[in-house]
C-alpha cells in the first residue's frame, strides 16, 4: 500500500474520485481557518492555489478533487508542527468539526441528538448526505454502544475523519470513548465508535 501523503497516493485518491462528486464550500473555509490559525497567510495562499479558487462559500457546492488538493497541501505545510502528515490531517478534522458545531447546520444537529451519542452516531450518515455528494456512508450497529460507519468512496484520507469523529463524540461527553478505523479498500474505509 502507497505511503499516506505521498505524491503516488495522491494521484490515486485523485484519479478514483468520480469528477460530479463535490463538497460544500464550508470544508473548504474549515481548512483555511486551521491553517489561517496555525499557520500563515502564505500557507493560505498556497492551499487556495491548489484548490484552485480564491473563496468559498459554505453552502455552495465545489469538486471533491479540489478540496483534497487543499487538504493535502495543508497537511504537508502543517505536518512539521504536529509530528507527521496524518497528525495534521487527525488536527484538521477535528477544527473542521470544532468550526461545523459552531454553524448553524452543527446547532440544528446539536438539538437533535441532545448530547446522546447512541443519536449522534445514527445521524451521521444523513449529515454526511448532507455536506458531501458522492460516496456513501452506512451505519451497522454491533452493540448498544457502539456501531461501524462504513464510508465508501471516501475523499478524505482516514485519520482526518478519526480527528472529526473524535471531536464529534466528545462533544456528547460520551465516557471512555474509543474510535477506531480499517483501511477496506484505498477509497473506502470502516470506523468503529464505541463509548460507555
């Protein structure tokens, strides 16, 4: 299997997205603010540069293959501060749903699952439909605590939606949380959440 981050596994993610799939703006601007914040201006305009645009705006719709372009350019300028290309990915998952709770989308969510995570996890795959088109996202439960999500098609490189998950569920206060994931194919992934 090709190294994470590598230019060969880029090409591959890139070159097995199907080009009508898209992502709304607001990832796009997640990412920005990240690197706006722990970066710098100069690393923004490298990420808009490979995106290809100058702005975004939350609700509109723009290509998969731009915004992992941004993605990958952020995580390589971020790796060096948080040890490693996946360490910046697993950090910008987790501010990009630090910035979704925030929104208006991430209140209404809020209210309907109430802090319990049992609602928050059988919610995620319409949320998903929500801020992604293409792909697919199913919920499996394996316990009363605990499920799969299986997100096929995926655009995003795993440890950056291990960051959001994360994020997610300790937003619940779920107690002795435990996230885990399984490579099943290179665009289609497992995430096990389990808590107590």
């Amino acid at each position: 299997m090709m190294s994470l981050g590598s230019e060969e596994e880029l090409f591959q993610r890139l070159t097995s997205l199907d080009p009508t799939h898209t992502v709304r703006g607001f990832f796009f601007n997640s990412v920005l603010e990240v690197v706006r914040l722990l970066g710098d201006e100069s690393a923004v305009k490298h990420c808009l540069a490979a995106a290809g645009e100058h702005r975004y705006l939350d609700f509109f719709t723009y290509p998969t293959k731009s915004y992992v372009r941004m993605l990958y350019t952020a995580a390589k300028l971020l790796s060096g501060r948080y040890g490693s290309f996946e360490g910046a990915l697993r950090v910008m998952g987790a501010r990009t749903v630090m910035k979704f709770i925030d929104s208006a989308a991430g209140r209404a969510l809020q209210v309907v699952v109430e802090g319990n995570p049992k609602r928050l996890l059988e919610n995620l795959p319409a949320a998903h439909r929500m801020g992604v088109r293409g792909g697919q996202c199913t919920l499996r439960w394996t316990g009363s605590t605990c499920g799969i999500l299986r997100i096929e098609r995926i655009s995003t490189p795993v440890p950056f939606i291990e960051g959001a998950l994360r994020t997610l569920f300790e937003a619940t206060r779920a107690r002795n949380l435990m996230v885990s994931s399984r490579q099943t194919d290179p665009l289609d992934a497992e995430f096990e959440v389990s808590w107590e």
